[in-house]
C-alpha cells in the first residue's frame, strides 16, 4: 500500500508506504541482490554475468505509477491521494565491495550521462514534475544494501525543500534581476576560502550557510537549469570534479565516508522556472572519524541547524587532503 497523506501544520504531503518494511535488509555478499547473477548461484535483479551501470524499477517504490487507491478516506483537514510517481535503482557497478569513489574518472563521466539520461526520460512522462536523483551511502545514513548504487525517485508534485528552493530563486531573481546561486559561486569564488576544489566548468565548496560540518556542494559556474543543458565537455568536466571531492571525502580520514548526495535541478512540469541552478549536495553525516553529527531535538524539532563547526576550517581541510 503507497498513499500520500496532507500535513495542513507543514503544507507538505508525507508519503506511506507500508510495504517497504520488508525490503531487503543488510544481506550477506553471497546473497546480494544487485551483484550480477551467477551460473548456478542466488538469482539476483541483473540475469547477467557482468555490467558496467544498469537502471532498473525499485522492488521497494515509495512511489508507483499504479499506485491504487489510498487506504482511507480524506477530507478536508486531511487530504489523501494515491502516492503517484516512480523509484528507480542505478547500479553503479558490478563490484559488490567497492564504492563510487573507487571508480574510474571516466566511468563517473559516463553515469553522468547516465543520469541525464533518466532526467530527461522520467522527466517527459506527463505525471512527473520533479526528478530527485541521490545516493545514501554507509550504514550511519541507514543503508540497508551496501552494493554501490543510487536511487531515482521521479515525483508527482514538487518536494517541499525544493519548493522552498524554487520560491528563494524566484524572489531573489525579481529582487536582484540575477540568479542567486550564480551570486552565490561568485562569492564563494571572491572569497576563496571555503572552496575544497574546483574545475574550468564547476566548483566544489563548503557552504557560507553549511549545516553539516563537511557538506560540500558542486555547482556550475555558468548558469545552467539541468543536466540537460550541459556540453559533453562540461558532462566531463562534472565527472571529473565529483570523483576529486568523492577522493578528498575518504582520504580525509581514510576511511570510505558515509553521505547523502543529493541532485537539484529545473522541474519537469512544463513551467519555466528561470532561476534554477544545478547542483549537487552532500551531507556527510560524520563530524569526527567516530562521532556523528546528529539530528536531534532543536533539528527535528524546530527546523534549525546547529552546525558545530566553522565551514572555512572545514573546507581548509578537505582542500587540503592530496588525491
């Protein structure tokens, strides 16, 4: 059962999605559903010997384009709808114990237009507004298979943080007449010293505003809405910065760092939404090789981040681990 029920306090929908509680948890290596099906041996969901990336639907969807119908009635406090949308699986690749990291600059090119790929394809379906692409990686993020792959989830309407992204641009564009992320890559390109790497097309820095004691965004210098209005040159010149900051991230301590990665870009409903930019952020959800950083009481509770440390060490940091 998948149904979307209103929150009238937020003004967002919250999905539920009961039959995700038996999905797969933590198998061994030997029983791994995402390794490439061997002759004789547990049959996985690739029916090949080997791959290099392979999308498929998720067995588990929070979203499903038959959906059905919602368990409940709504009403008017309460509106219920049926959870429409999609959830797709990327398998990185066909090496159980490695990670995007391990890969190869080129291949890490290559899922970029992987990725482009399904934006532009879930993107053109009539019901899908928003295609949110992201990677959950380690088991402090909550991982239940630690195959390297990432997820898809392809949405009927617009997420509320990427709502409250959409409105921030919007306002700021009829304010300034400029795009805000643009401003914001110019500043941190004045200020320097919270860039951990950079490239001819796209900067990696930890942000003024960081949340997360290592959370690194990458974003492109020139304004570009999505994956779609990237050169191939600029496709690569991504690859190649994404796998510098994935190499400064586990080189940090030496050890694979666990994060969330997460994609914003334009929606795919039709509108024009002139001020948005691409990019990518991480919440990597360590603080020290052994302590994390929470999501207690005043985060959960009241919304706002207690970052307890400064962005311009952390980025020192970072910029300095040799890769």
């Amino acid at each position: 059962m998948s149904e979307m029920r209103w929150n009238p306090i937020l003004s967002e929908w919250v999905v539920t999605a009961t039959h995700r509680q038996d999905r797969t948890f933590l198998p061994p290596a030997g029983y791994c559903p995402l390794c490439p099906t061997a002759a004789g041996g547990f049959p996985t969901e690739v029916p090949e010997a080997d791959y290099d990336f392979v999308v498929f639907d998720n067995k588990f969807p929070s979203l499903k384009i038959d959906a059905g119908q919602p368990s409940i009635e709504g009403n008017d406090l309460y509106p219920v709808r049926p959870s429409q949308g999609i959830c797709e699986v990327v398998l990185y690749s066909s090496n159980h114990t490695g990670t995007l990291t391990d890969l190869s600059t080129k291949k890490i090119q290559e899922l970029v237009r992987v990725w482009r790929d399904r934006y532009e394809e879930l993107g053109s379906h009539k019901d899908i507004d928003y295609v949110f692409i992201f990677e959950n990686k380690g088991e402090a993020i909550g991982v239940t298979i630690h195959h390297p792959h990432g997820q898809i989830y392809a949405f009927s309407y617009l997420p509320p943080k990427i709502m409250r992204e959409l409105t921030s641009e919007k306002e700021h564009l009829e304010r300034t007449g400029r795009c805000l992320h643009c401003d914001i890559v110019q500043g941190e390109i004045k200020e320097a010293q919270r860039i951990v790497a950079q490239s001819d097309h796209f900067i990696a820095f930890i942000p003024f505003y960081a949340r997360y004691p290592y959370e690194v965004h990458i974003y492109a210098k020139a304004h570009r809405g999505s994956l779609s209005d990237f050169s191939p040159g600029e496709e690569n010149d991504l690859g190649t910065l994404l796998h510098k900051v994935l190499k400064k991230y586990d080189g940090l301590w030496n050890i694979s760092m666990p994060y969330m990665m997460v994609m914003h870009q334009k929606p795919t409903d039709g509108k024009d939404w002139p001020g948005c930019h691409f990019h990518i952020e991480f919440y990597p959800p360590l603080r020290t090789p052994q302590k994390l950083k929470y999501l207690a009481g005043c985060e959960s509770g009241a919304g706002t981040f207690v970052n307890d440390t400064l962005p311009e060490e952390k980025a020192g940091e970072l910029r300095a681990v040799k890769i």
